[in-house]
C-alpha cells in the first residue's frame, strides 16, 4: 500500500512541476476578485462519524504544522453544482492537463488550482487525485474542520453518481493505534498526531519538567523502535567512513550531560489567533519544557565518521523513523557549524531526566539543539548526513519560518526567509491565570523565561497596570553559564495588590544578556504560520471585594 | 600636575570607602522626601564666560557618559546660604569626616551627601573637595547646563569670604588642544570631548561610512601617539612572554579585514529623552557607522603572549592611551571566549577604509569587536590583559550597562546588570526626515538595520500608517556571512503614498536571524543611562497637497 502510494506520488509530482504556470496564472487572475463571499459550507462528511466508525479520526500535521489559512483564497472553480459525475470519470483526472479532481461524500471537486496553495504541500493532496478524500482526512484529522470544509466547497463541480458513492469508512489500518498512553494532565491539542502541553500551573511547579508532562509536538505517529536492532546512520565524509551505531555503540562515546529548555515555534499561539485566524495546534504557553538531557556529542560522533568543519557552510540533516504514508520521514537541519562546535554542545539525547528517553520523546535516540527552535530536535533519529545545503524536508523549507504580518497564503515565498533556529526572548506568566480572582492584600505572580542561542535572561519585568509601571521579578532556578544558557529561568513576584483595584492587568517581559527585548504587541508579530509569538504575555484577573 | 593629582585622588578615594555608610543611610532617609520642589538655579557662573576667557569650555564625559540625571535626587544639605566662609574653612571640608566641601564662584556648597551619587564616580567629584569646582567643570564641560546648576544649589550652605573669591578663569592647560579638525558635516552633540555624529541625510549615502564622517565617540582627549615610539603591551599568560609590540610588530600578524558596523550604546538617546529625562548625549540615529577595518587577530597576538582558552570565564582588558586628569585611562574588557575564537574576528586594527585609523578613531591602534557595543571597541590602545574578572574600569562596570524603567539613580545597582557587549536588532529611517514635507505620489523610505552577536538582519517591516499595515523594505549593502553578520544593511522602500493622505506616520522594525523583533514603543525600554534605544523608529511627514 506504501509502495503504491509512493510510486503514485512520483508520477503526480512530475505533473505538478508541468503545471505550476497554469495554476500561478490562475492565482493572479481570481486574486482580484476581491468581493466574492464564500459560501456557506455543504458537505455531510463528519468526524464524528469516523470516530464511532471503530477506529479513530487520525490526523497528521504533516508539511502544514496544523494551519490551514488559506481559507480566505479567493479562487473558485465553479459555483454551481448541478452535474453528475461517475467514479470513472473522477478517476481519470489526475493531472494539471485533465484537471485534479478529488470527492467527498457524494461530492465531486476540483481542485486543480488549489494543490499548488495546499498547505501540506502539493504532492500530499495529489495522493487523492481521482479519488475520495476520505482515507486521507482521516490520516489527517486536522482537515476535520468547517473552514476546511467551507474552503473545498468552493470548489465543487458536482456530484457522484449515487451508484459509485464512497463508503464513508474506509479500510485503513491506524497508524496511531501503537502510540504510547499519555498523562492525563496534559492538555491535548491534537490526538493525532499527538500535541500537548502541560498545564501552566504545573509547568513552572518544577524547574524540571518531569517527563510525563514534557509538552509533547509529534508530527507523525510514534514509532515503536527495538532498542537491540536499533541503528543510527550516519552517512561518513569523502575519505571517512559511514557508521551504523548501535544504542551499545552510541554510550562509548563520552557521556555529556546539560540542562536544556526545548520550545516549539507554536508556543503562544494562541495568543496570535486573537488577533487574527491562524489556524492549527492552539498552543497556549505551555509548549515549552526543560529537562536533563544526557548522550553523546554529535560533534564526537561526527568526528569518528571523518567531519571536519572545512565547509563552514554546511547543514548537517536529520531524518526520524517518524514517516508520512509516502514513506516521507520528519526532517531537519542545523549548520555544521553550530554541530561541530564542542561549545554549542548538541547532543545525541539517549537520556531525559535519567531516564531513557520515553517514546514520545525520541526513544531510543533524539538530536537536542541547544538555544535552538524544537523543530530541529528529531526524535526518533534514524540518519544523519552533512549536506551543501539545510535538509530539503518541507519542516526545514515550508514550515517554521517567519514572515511580515502583511504576507498571506497567496504572497508567501517560503525561499524569502530563513528557517527558524535560535528563538528571540520569551517569557509567560503561569500564575495567576487568566480570568482568574486573586485576595486582595498581595499577589503572587510565577512565570518562565527564556531565550535562544545560549543568551542568559537577565531580567524580567512585571506590571500590574498593563505595562506603565513595572516591577523586577525575582529570577530562580539555576544559574547559566555564559553563552550557554540553555535553559530557563523560572521567576516569581510577590507584591501587594494596590488598594481599591477591581482587576489587574498583569503583564510580564523578558530581557536577554545580548538586551533583546519582548514586543509589546502581537499584531505587528503575526505571522501566517502563527510562529515566534514572543510579545509581552498579558494575564487579566479580578481582585477578590 | 597629574602626579599630584593621582595621589590627591588615592587619598580621597581610601576617604570614600570610609564614609559610604554614612552616605547610604543619608540616600534612604531623604528619599522619602518627595513633597520637596527644587529650587530655581541661584548660580552665576557661565559656560559663555568661560569660553570667551582665551580657552574653551572643556568637558570629558568620565564615567558618566554626559549623563546627569540626578537632579531629581531629594537630597539637600540646606536650603538657606546665609553664612560666610573663608577660603581656609573651605579647604579643611574633604572627607567624610569633616564634610566635603566645594565651591563655584562666591558660593559654597556641602556635597558630603552627594559624593556617592555622583553619576562621574566619587572619585571624580573628590578631586575638587576643599576648593573651587571651575577647573574641573572645565575639564568636564558637561556640567555646565541649568539642571547641574540647579542640582548644586540644593547643597548650597553659604558664601565665600569676598576676598576669597576665585577667579572664575583658571589656568588650566587645555587638554583638548590638540584635538584634531573635523569635518563640519558632523553634528556636534559634545565638543570636549568630540562627540559627534553623521546626519541621517549622509548616513546611508554609503554601504561604508568614510572616515571624515564616521560618528565619533570619544570619552576624553585624543591623545597624540607618536607612531615611531608606539608600542602596544599585551600582558603574558603565566608561562608565556609578555610583549611589547611596535606599530611593525602588528604588521607582521597575518592582516584580516573585514566590515564591522559599530554603534554606540547611546545611539537614539534623544527618543529616551522624549518620554523621561536622560541627560547626556542627545544621539539622534547617527551614532552609528560602517567600516572595513583592517589588522592582526586579538586571537593570534594572545595566542603568541601563551594565552589559551582554558580559563573559559576569563575576560581580556583592554586600556586606551587616553586618560582623566587622576591618570585613570579608559577600559573596557570582552570575555575571552570571544577574543580568542577566531569566529569571532577580534581585530586589533590599524586600517580603517584602506588607511591609517584617524586620530579620532583610535591612531594607531584601535579594538574591533564585531557585533559588540562601541564601548568595548578601545582606541588608542595601550595595554591588553586576560583578567579573572571584568575590568575593572567605570565604564565596564558603571556605566554602559541596562536596567528596568522602574530604576533611578536612588536604587540603582550597577553590579544588578551585565555590562553590554552584544546590542539588539536596530532600526532606524534617514529618509525622509521628521517633519519633512514628501511629494505626493510616491515617496522613498530609506534607512538602516542592524543586529548584534553577528545575527543578519533578515527583514524590515515599514508602515506608512503607525505600524497598523506593514510593507518588506528591499534590503540593500553586502550580503552577510553566516554567523558574522557584523554589518549593516541599508534598505529602502518605494511606495505610493495613499491618496488623500495630509501625513504620513512612517515606521520601520527589523527582524534578525534569530528572529529578535525591536519593540513597539520606547518607554517599557527607557532605562536611566539612556543606552539600548531599540524601539520602532517613527517619523512624521507631511505630504504637500
């Protein structure tokens, strides 16, 4: 079934290169036709109904992160839907030439000028061209929603001969179902794949986040890897020699240990949403750990497969045992530089908090980035290889990367910015919660703060009045060593309420030792990815009378 | 002359440390006098008298960086000046002890309480004890302004004796005599010492600022360094040769050359200034500046005194050939993880622009440190040294450094806060400027952007609206190197002005590679030393009609 898929995806690939003039043609020509209004949305399809079909709605976030905003694309392919369509008909478009045609329920659409816009990327809905979507939305389980249901009725042509009408549950074996049981604290944004964070009020309970409660962002289902036949590849240099390392292999290498926060791009989300639609994972400021990592150096491993930091410019990629149903593994890059720099001290993780590494985090072997976004820790690691260029993985190419507010889905130009590595200075306040009532008398009001690239936070600043008077917090946690501040600082302030005040406005920033400092606002940091949402965090809450 | 102040300084400097309690228990109890009103300046003497009086009015910025924001302290010794004090009463008040005491002009002044607060060091201010303050507020020109005045009268205790009365001219040598000519394009924000700066209309003409116009920041005299007798002394490591290097010497290092953009920490002052008094330099964007500069690696001249890089929180000091009448040279230190990182391409540079360093930029040899403040970037350089600690020079640990707006000087702590080595990401517009009336139609926007820590700048958003829609300026000037990103880029946007638009609220940010964003507005920033000035850079304009 893979290998079909595989091969199938090749071929349509090729016809989407063919095609990628006529469908730019058509995004200029309807993106002036600025006045249509989407129709409301007609389909019947409905996750609950997969999900009491025996087996689970099961999404993956593959190539789009969870976000789906091209809901606002303005081009249509019909408005009418009068015809009838036999499955044989359907079949035979699959190419940009006889158009791209895909059903839903008993509907019938086409999506020829939509697969070049589709988040996931063009070769990820070719997978249904000429057929039903359905064994891939529940793959995919984030398409389950009514924007995207709204955004496919824009194209719809017709309707399926009822005779060839699609059972709406289709045989397709879980890829989900292995995946390891979860603690019930954690707050869960996406089933599957699954995304979760810990709830602010534990999060900053320990300066260690234990790992049941580690924000976990899978991409794909977990694989279940045997640790006895588990090997690391690590592709060797001209002259060197390849390694295949077992876990046995992988602890003969010097052992380092180091504390080190891991933070999605997402953390905050939420926040962005506000201001305007950004669809996929919710993250609230919970996408942000920190843990005790133990493993080799990649730099060492490195270095005994023949590396040397000759080519400054180099990536060194990554590929997880994760893969998508093409057979598309997760995939990532950082500079060699930064691998092969003992002082930047990557690691190849076999150990969190003592621990082996838990399934959700990489057993048996993950890469960790210290200062470095968490796109570019791949758990699972299956292969290591130093490339010319960053890792040709969409995740390194399409996704995790920042762009002016005033760019949408129909300007973006993913080549325009660089992947995300470093992060800027983040900091939240985990307590008091929002809307929540405090005691008049004092207030005490806990937070995390933290910054990339090894920059120590040195200071965070509280208001209760929404930011015209502040207050410094006092820092915990561990110390940082210079340029090596890995990990977060949690910080807290105890003050008194002002007497008379109805509400407080709290907000919290951070600074880092290189003086960077939080935004004050989110819109002028939105970003249609919904990344490094970074402003100042802002808790509203009530006084007790 | 300077002998004999030197040991006048050492004495009164053991007489500091002996009355710090005393003077600490003053600050707390006054401080809590807030009802208090300044009294209106009582005070005769002129900067203009003095500088029609053969020699100029002089100022060094010593330890203060022209800030004196202190005028704000509740402090006053007394408010009445009825008593009448001989010249021999005055000159038995310098300690602690006995009182401090100074005058200027035919008053008399009790400073015993303020010694402490003195933005310049106690040292500074007890080389005047017991005697006139003309000769030094000669030296340090900064003092002549109405709020000094007025801050002084707050200590006044009485009058000098007539026949007492100094004479308001001193015969001082001026110590910036031979200060070099400059160009008159520069804008002058301090004269003694020069402190000056591009206009923005000349500032982004050029991807390299020439040399006649490179802003200057000079902390004391240029000193006259005769090339033939120069010789740099760099300390040896225990085990290692100290060296005593001649101008030849360097040259025979390998020679690197590179772009390095220097700002000062006060770069945008004159914006801080807006929200809250911050006396000192009135930088507007120009403190800021382009050249390629040329000499041996700091890493390769420590490398052949025996130093390493096993002491990994070591820092290396640095002293200039310049200095303050107590013989105290200006210092500053960068750790030495980065002097001795090749990576980091510390210079010790003797080319700027393919010539000689100008006098006033450091002749003969002046400290490059790429993506670091200004102030660390020592010129005229005497003596290098790798230390345990930071220097120990007030410039590295008094001045130059960033804390909450919440601080004053009242509770300040300068030990608090690192000392600035890598800076934000900054932005700033040249064209058009504030105020100006632009055509309508279409209208350029030029400007400036910048990152420290060797982060490139990957974007810059400019508003036309006060930052509600945003547009991606066109980056201009070289392209970076990864990791050593130590120049600017210039950028500008071409625009149509929106119809119908009397004015314009124009606005620029930058994004870096680690996606640091400057802030929104200046005042969350605003801190009492006026450094790290990020803010959204706003400029008004009118369009003619």
């Amino acid at each position: 079934m893979l290998l079909l898929h595989r091969a199938m995806v090749l071929r349509l690939q090729q016809a989407c290169r063919l095609k990628s003039i006529h469908s730019r043609l058509c995004i200029q020509a309807c993106s002036t036709n600025e006045s249509f209004q989407p129709q409301r949305p007609s389909l019947t399809f409905s996750g609950d109904n997969a999900s009491t079909g025996g087996w689970r709605v099961m999404g993956t976030l593959l190539g789009l992160g969870a976000v789906l905003a091209y809901q606002d694309h303005q081009c249509r392919a019909a408005q009418e839907s009068t015809h009838i369509y036999t499955k044989e008909e359907v079949s035979s478009h699959t190419s940009p030439e006889t158009g791209i045609w895909v059903t839903l329920g008993s509907e019938v659409f086409d999506v020829t000028e939509f697969v070049d816009l589709h988040p996931g990327g063009p070769s990820k809905l070719m997978l249904a061209a000429g057929g039903p979507l359905e064994p891939f939305w529940a793959l995919y389980a984030v398409h389950n929603q009514s924007h995207v249901r709204e955004l496919l009725a824009q194209y719809k042509i017709g309707e399926l001969n009822p005779e060839d009408k699609v059972a709406p549950t289709v045989e397709t074996s879980d890829p989900y179902a292995d995946d390891p049981v979860r603690h019930p604290a954690l707050k869960v944004n996406s089933q599957c794949p699954f995304n979760a964070e810990p709830p602010p009020e534990l999060l900053t309970e320990n300066y260690i986040t234990p790992n049941p409660i580690f924000f976990t962002r899978n991409h794909l289902p977990v694989p279940n890897v045997d640790p006895d036949t588990y090997r690391l590849h690590v592709v060797g240099a001209p002259g060197g020699q390849s390694l295949s390392l077992s876990l046995d292999d992988l602890h003969k290498f010097p052992k380092y240990e180091i504390t080190v926060t891991l933070q999605c791009a997402g953390n905050r989300r939420s926040e962005m949403t506000q201001v305007k639609e950004v669809k996929g994972l919710e993250w609230r400021t919970g996408a942000i750990s920190t843990a005790r990592w133990g493993g080799a150096r990649l730099c060492d491993v490195l270095a005994q497969a023949g590396h040397q930091l000759c080519e400054t410019e180099a990536h060194v990629c990554f590929e997880g045992l994760d893969s998508d149903p093409t057979g598309t593994a997760y995939g990532a890059s950082i500079p060699l530089a930064r691998a092969m720099d003992p002082e930047a001290e990557v690691l190849l993780a076999y150990e969190m908090n003592g621990q082996p590494l838990p399934r959700d985090h990489g057993f048996p072997v993950r890469v960790v980035v210290p200062g470095v976004v968490g796109a570019r820790h791949v758990k699972w690691l299956g292969r290591v290889s130093v490339q010319p260029e960053e890792s040709y993985s969409h995740w390194q190419r399409r996704d995790y990367k920042g762009f002016s507010p005033s760019v949408d889905w129909d300007t973006v130009n993913f080549d325009s910015a660089p992947s995300i590595q470093e992060l800027p200075v983040q900091s939240a306040i985990t307590e008091p919660q929002d809307g929540e009532t405090v005691e008049s008398g004092e207030v005490t009001i806990k937070g995390y703060a933290w910054s990339g690239g090894g920059r120590a936070v040195i200071r965070v600043d509280v208001s209760l009045d929404g930011g015209l008077t502040w207050q410094v917090a006092e820092l915990d946690g561990e110390e940082q060593r210079p340029r090596k501040a890995w990990a977060w600082r949690l910080w807290q302030l105890q003050v008194p309420v002002p007497a008379g005040q109805k509400e407080l406005n709290i907000v919290c920033k951070a600074v880092d030792d290189g003086y960077n400092v939080q935004p004050d606002t989110v819109a002028p940091i939105w970003n249609l990815r919904g990344v490094l949402s970074n402003a100042w965090h802002r808790v509203h809450v009530h006084v007790a009378p």
